[in-house]
C-alpha cells in the first residue's frame, strides 16, 4: 500500500536539510549529524544532553539539581 504523503514528507526533510546547511555550514552541519546519531545510540543520552544544556556543569549545586 503506498502513502500517499511520502513524497512530500521527503519534500519536507529535502527543504529542511537545505536549511540546516544554510543556517549551519556545510562542515559543521556534517559534524552535528555525527553528534546527533551518536547521541541517539547512547545509553546515557538524557544525561549527556543535560550536561550539554547545562549553562554550568561544573557547580555542584547546578549538578544536583540535575541529578535523576
């Protein structure tokens, strides 16, 4: 059975990839795909991404109001 919303969900990803490209640069867009596909496979990703939005990581106090 075809979807019939296929081709413009692939319209979409084109248009926002070029986006990106734009917004970014081209290298740092690569680099960022990288980050991102290994932050997915990463068992700890919710604690890597809070270290990562963490304006200061390195201040006990900011470390345990994160803390699970």
């Amino acid at each position: 059975m075809k979807c019939p919303n296929l081709p413009r969900i692939t319209l979409k990803s084109t248009t926002l990839d070029r986006l990106y490209q734009q917004n970014f640069g081209q290298n740092d867009y690569t680099e960022i795909q990288k980050i991102k596909l290994w932050l997915d496979q990463h068992p700890q990703r919710e604690a890597l991404l809070g270290y990562l939005l963490n304006e200061t990581p390195y201040q006990l106090e900011s470390v345990l109001n994160h803390a699970p």
